[in-house]
C-alpha cells in the first residue's frame, strides 16, 4: 500500500495492526517494547535501505517530526 497522504498513512496503519492480529508468527518484534526498539533502530538505518533499493529517496528531508508527533499524541489518546 502507498502511504501518499494521512488518510493513507490512517489506513496502513490499521492493516498493520490487522496483520499484526491475524499473522503473529510473521512479525519479528510482538511486544511494544521490542517494536519501538525495532522503530528507532530502522528509522537510524533506514537511508542504507532506500539506497540500496535504488529508491532516491532523501531520509533527511521527510517530516520525522510528524511521526514522532503521531506516536507521542498515541500514547495519551483515548
């Protein structure tokens, strides 16, 4: 799925959490704790990724500042 936009990136997230639920055995990092570790670590490495995918996408310029947003805001949000 293309992530374009925050209706998109609503929805990814949903499907994440559904193959999550329905595929457990496919997923590496179970528990928050593993999986937030497991975020920051690829999000450090997640330039060698794109280059070697040829992908010529600049990690440097995304908004991170809006993913960490979105993770702090859902850590409160009921």
């Amino acid at each position: 799925m293309k992530v374009r936009d925050r209706t998109s990136f609503i929805k990814f997230l949903d499907l994440l959490r559904q193959d999550l639920l329905q595929h457990p055995e496919t997923w590496e990092n179970k528990t928050l704790p593993d999986f937030l570790e497991a975020l920051a670590t690829y999000t450090e490495d997640i330039q060698g990724y794109y280059e070697n995918t040829d992908a010529n996408v600049d990690a440097g310029k995304a908004a991170w500042s809006t993913f960490a947003d979105i993770f702090k805001g859902a850590k409160v949000y009921e």
